[in-house]
C-alpha cells in the first residue's frame, strides 16, 4: 500500500459535506467560512431605545451605482438582516425569513418573536450541512430587531450556529472588528454614539490611507419607535 499524504487525504474529505474528516472538519462549511472572510463587513451595535446596523458594500468601479447593491433587507416592520459573503446565497435566506414571518403572522395574528425567525432560519442552514447533493450557504448573517423582550442582535453562521451579542460584526476581518467592539462598546448608548461606534468599528477595516466613503455604507435604525434608513448626509457628518 502507498502512504496518503495530508494532501490527498484533505481532498478525500472535502468531496462530500457529509464526511467529517479524523480530525473533525466538514470542509465544505470550513470553505464557506473562507468565502464569508472575503466579504464586506457589517457591523450591529445595540443602544438605549434599538440597533444601529452598518454595511460597507465596498464598491470597487466608478461605473457601479451603489443603490443598486443591497446588503440589509427588511423582513418584517420589526426585523431586519445583514450579510456578508454570498449576497445571493443571503437573498435566499432573506426569502425563506420572510416567508416564516409571514407565516407566523397570518397563524397566530402577532409578530413573530426574533430568537423563534433565527432558529428556524439557522435550521434550513444547518440542513444544508447534513444531507449529500447540496452545499452550505456560504453567508453570514446578522439578524437584528425588537419584540417583547427586548433589542436583539443574531449572528448565524454557516455551519447552522447561532449566537447571540450586544454588539457584532461579520465578514472581512471579523476578529479585529470584534476586538475593538469588545475593547469600545459600553452599555446604553445614545443613537448617535452607536452610529459613530459603528463607523469606527468599519474603518477598522480599511488601509491606512483609506477612508469610509458615505454612500457606499447602508446604515438603519432599528427600534420600535423609529425604523429608518441614515441618510448619506447624516453619515458624513461623523466620518
């Protein structure tokens, strides 16, 4: 018999999502988790009365118009997503929470709970980890909101994991993003404080002799006085 190498054995387990590998990877979610290091950052940060949620869509021709790349999607008056990674990929989970919302409404009259949308929604991900024939969905997602029981940020991954933050951000260097989050963020900020926070946190990302560029960010309020777009104009006034 003639030795396998790393190599040969790494391709042999990364044919198919359903073979954990000896040392327990499913390489397929490894390689979606890849994509999302290569996405445009989001960054969510909960304040006093809501969330404030920022997208960088990184716009990289002149020629593109930047109203023509959507990052955060509504999914209900009350909830809203951030992606990273494969836009396309999120557009489908984007369908599938809003059918699910929609569904809740028209059965039980009352919108649904945030924690109950991202369960379910993180089901319908982590499936597309379990059975052959199919691929993971290569996007992560911020889930943010407000129910009755208060503000909520949602990261789901693609393995199918959930958690839950005060603060977050996904995509491209995501772990220096979180450190400074964890190293600036403070309970009970106001809107705009959080808005900066969130800007800063983007910049985080950048090369030194880059600077944020107001309309390519997507930024909203989320909260349940309030559910709104930030303006260009507002934008600028902090960077």
């Amino acid at each position: 018999m003639f030795p396998v190498s790393g190599a040969n054995m790494a391709q042999a387990y990364d044919r198919s999502i359903t073979v954990f590998s000896p040392e327990g990877h499913l390489y397929q979610v490894d390689y979606a988790s890849k994509i999302i290091e290569k996405g445009s950052p989001a960054v969510a940060i909960t304040y006093k009365e809501g969330v404030v949620v920022v997208a960088d869509k990184k716009i990289y021709s002149s020629l593109i118009i930047p109203d023509s790349i959507e990052k955060i999607f509504k999914i209900d008056k009350h909830i809203w997503i951030a992606c990273s990674g494969l836009i396309g990929d999120g557009r489908r989970l984007v369908d599938f929470a809003r059918q699910i919302a929609q569904e809740n409404k028209v059965y039980y009259d009352d919108p649904i709970e945030i924690e109950t949308l991202v369960k379910k929604v993180a089901n319908i991900v982590q499936y597309y980890t379990q059975y052959g024939g199919a691929r993971p969905f290569g996007v992560s997602t911020l889930t943010i909101g407000f129910d009755s029981l208060g503000n909520h940020i949602f990261e789901t991954e693609p393995s199918g994991a959930t958690t839950s933050y005060k603060a977050a951000a996904i995509g491209q260097n995501r772990n220096k993003l979180m450190s400074f989050l964890e190293k600036n963020f403070k309970e009970k900020l106001s809107s705009d404080d959080a808005l900066k926070l969130a800007l800063k946190t983007l910049s985080q990302n950048l090369e030194s002799k880059q600077k944020l560029i107001a309309s390519n960010l997507e930024a909203y309020f989320v909260s349940d006085k309030i559910c709104e777009r930030i303006s260009v104009e507002k934008i600028n006034k902090f960077i």
